[in-house]
C-alpha cells in the first residue's frame, strides 16, 4: 500500500470520526426536572431551563453541565441503610443531651454558582445545617425542643440557615425546615423525663381547677358586693326621702306654730300621747286637779270615719 493510500485511508477514518463526534456531541435533551449550564472551553456560558432537544457546539468545545431543578431535601440524624444511627447529640440550653432528627428542603436557584463557587456545595450545606441546628438548640429549653416548642425552633433554623447559605453564596437556595424528632439519649432519662413532664401537666390542672374556684368565690364576693351595695343606696334614698318628708312637715307645723303656738302645741301634744298611748282615752283636768273632763276624742274619730265610708258610697 502506497502511503499515499494510508494517508487517504487515515484522513477518511478522522473525518469520520470527527462526523461522528459532531453528531453525538451537538445535541442534548433536557427534562422538565433538570436544568443545564453550557460550558464553552471550561467556562460557563449561559443556564438553560426549557426542557426539550437543543443544539450546541460539539465537544471539546462546548460542554453540558445538567443539574435538578425540583426540590431537593437533606436529612440530617437520621438511621443509615446499614442500620446505624448518624444522630447528632447536642446541649440545650438549659443543659440537656438530646438528639434531633431535621430534613431540610433546598434547592439550586442559581447552577453556576452551585458548579464553581465550591466543590463540595451539598457538604457546605449539610455544615451548614449541623451549625444552624445545633446552635438554635444550644439556646432553646429541653421543653421548648421536645414540646410545644418545635414550630419556632424550625422556623429558627430555617432562618440561620438560610443566612449561613446567602453568606456562603453557592446558588442553594432554603425552602424549608422540619423537626421530626427530638429524643433523650436513652429510655433512663426518657422516663424520667416522662415522670417530671406529668408532674408539672398535675401541678397545673391543679393550679387550673384553683384558679377557677377562686374565679368563682370573687363573682360570687362581687354579687354580693352588688347585692349590699344596692340595698344600702336604697336605704339610703328612702332615709333622705323620709328626712324630706319630716323637714317639710316640720316647716308647716313651724308656720302653724308662729300662727297659733297654743294650739299647735295642745295639738302636738295631742298627737304624740296618740302615737305613745294608741287606743286609749284621753282625759283632760283642769288646773286645780279637782275636776277631770273627758274629751272624746275617739267617738269622735270614729263618727268622722263613718261619715266619710257613707260619702264615699253615696258617691
């Protein structure tokens, strides 16, 4: 074979090649689920996120980087395949072990930064979520962390963590924070634990129930306050009602008494045996006492009585 002939034959199989290359490497498909960098020579050249076949300079001269675009998630404590366990103790802040299972959601917003601003960004992130976690924890109370406390420890961490990754700025982007579990170390402690949390759930059902008893004794204590109260402007009013009274009858009988102050005074004290002595005769005597005279004073009464029954029929 001339060389002639090799250098023909080698030509025909690089251009073959080259065709080959051109046509396998000048186009990519990309899923709804994933999102593309186009590396041109090493550096990133634009981020693609419609889905479909696209076309691109072959290799070596553009490359694809495919990346997910759905929500990825990060569980942090919790048991390995092989069956260990990869929980994480940490100190409350009032001085407890505990151990916290979390699963953070997170996602890549920003693939270029996720590709060359680090080379380990999902260690960078689970660093992250150890540090976020363990300090919200380190300042939280052992009830808050195994209660009612929960929502606002996530909510803690999310927002340390989402901070700790805008600082760190590797194009991840925090979605959201969930608490699944938080234990004591071993069953010991558990259920001592278990003993003190009853004890305060009794001291306060307690505390409740007295509470509401002395809720009770006050609206009584105050309806009755009402009560006495009520009746003491009651008598109040009636007492100066009937001081009125007396004072307007005292003025008339003072008038009557600048008038006639002998009969006023015969008749006042004409009234007054009335009031001290009811129902008996009254005898008048004469200054020398030897002679009594009887004045009727009831036959009297008791005819004018009659005469105002008979007017009052005839009417």
């Amino acid at each position: 074979m001339s060389l002639k002939r090799v250098y023909t034959v080698t030509g025909l199989i690089v251009t073959i090649i080259a065709l080959v290359i051109i046509l396998f490497t000048s186009w990519y498909t990309l899923d709804e689920s994933d999102q593309a960098v186009i590396l041109t020579f090493g550096e990133a050249e634009e981020t693609v996120t419609d889905p479909g076949l696209r076309f691109k300079l072959p290799w070596p001269i553009q490359r694809v980087e495919k990346l997910a675009r759905e929500t990825l998630k990060l569980e942090f404590g919790f048991e390995e395949s092989d069956g260990s366990k990869s929980e994480t103790k940490m100190i409350t802040g009032d001085e407890n072990i505990v151990l916290a299972d979390l699963v953070v959601q997170w996602k890549i917003t920003d693939p270029q930064k996720y590709l060359f601003n680090s080379e380990e960004p999902k260690k960078i992130l689970s660093n992250a979520t150890s540090a976020s976690l363990r300090s919200i924890i380190g300042s939280s109370k052992i009830d808050d962390a195994l209660t009612s406390g929960k929502a606002e420890i996530e909510g803690n961490v999310r927002e340390l963590l989402t901070t700790l990754m805008d600082k760190y700025d590797v194009g991840i982007s925090i979605l959201a924070v969930t608490l699944k579990d938080v234990e004591l170390p071993n069953e010991e402690v558990r259920s001592a634990f278990t003993a003190v949390t009853d004890a305060r759930e009794t001291m306060n059902t307690k505390i409740n129930e007295a509470k509401k008893y002395e809720n009770k004794r006050m609206n009584e204590a105050k309806g009755e306050e009402a009560a006495i109260d009520s009746k003491a402007k009651g008598e109040k009013a009636a007492r100066l009602e009937a001081a009125r009274g007396d004072v307007a009858v005292f003025n008339k009988l003072y008038e009557q008494y600048k008038t006639n102050p002998e009969i006023t005074r015969e008749r006042l004290t004409l009234e007054t045996l009335e009031q001290v002595l009811p129902g008996a005769e009254i005898y008048i005597m004469k200054d020398d006492g030897n002679t009594l005279k009887y004045f009727p004073i009831r036959p009297v009464e008791r005819e004018q009585a009659v005469e105002k029954e008979e007017e009052g029929s005839k009417e």
